[in-house]
C-alpha cells in the first residue's frame, strides 16, 4: 500500500474516531450542533457510523493483501458518504460554508484516500 494511503488512511481514523466518539459520548458541543441542524435523534447512528468507518480504514490498510482490504474500501466510502450528508446538512441548515468546511475538508480526504488504495 502506499504512502499516500497510509497518511489518509490514518488521518481518517484518527479524525473519525475522534468525531464519532464526540457524536457517541454525546459530547455538549456534537449535542448542540446536531439540535441546531436538526438531527438529534441521528446523532447516536452518525457516531456509529463514523466509528465504524474508521475502524473499517484502519482494518484495511493493516490487512493489505490478507483478505479483509475490502473493508478499507467500505469504510472509505461510508465516510464519504457521511461527509456529503454533513456538508448538506451544514448548508441547508443555514450555516455559512465556513462551518461546512471540516466536513468538506473530510469528504475530499476520503476521495483522495480512496483513490490511492484503488491505485495501487
């Protein structure tokens, strides 16, 4: 696997986990942000999702070649998924794109992620 997936690869997870386990524990701040756009009751599930996702990467770039760097895959797509989700829900919520920005920056690190484990 190559470096470029790797650095992506671990990015996504640190960041994932990060932000999911925020979403999970219900942290104020992801508590506050999620009634302000409207998706309380998805919090819990966005969480899960985004910590699954990571997991998911990390599996993938630890398993290259061993049968389970499908889930990389998975993960990565999942997570792109979310951030577009994110970004819309940023936008239609009225915020300005400056706070859509993170989910932005994200969504195109899972592209750019992505890409370089399709490359290889």
């Amino acid at each position: 696997m190559g470096v470029l997936a790797w650095i992506t690869g671990i990015l996504l997870t640190f960041g994932f986990l990060a932000s999911g386990g925020m979403k999970l524990t219900k942290q104020k701040m992801a508590v506050e942000v999620a009634q302000r756009l409207g998706y309380s009751n998805l919090l819990v599930p966005i969480g899960a999702a985004e910590v699954a996702g990571a997991v998911g990467v990390f599996i993938g770039l630890l398993s290259d070649d061993k049968g389970l760097e499908w889930l990389g895959l998975l993960g990565g797509i999942g997570l792109l998924i979310t951030m577009v989700g994110a970004v819309i829900y940023h936008l239609k919520g009225g915020d300005a794109p400056k706070e859509a920005a993170p989910a932005a920056v994200l969504a195109v690190l899972c592209v750019v992620y992505l890409a370089a484990i399709m490359g290889r």
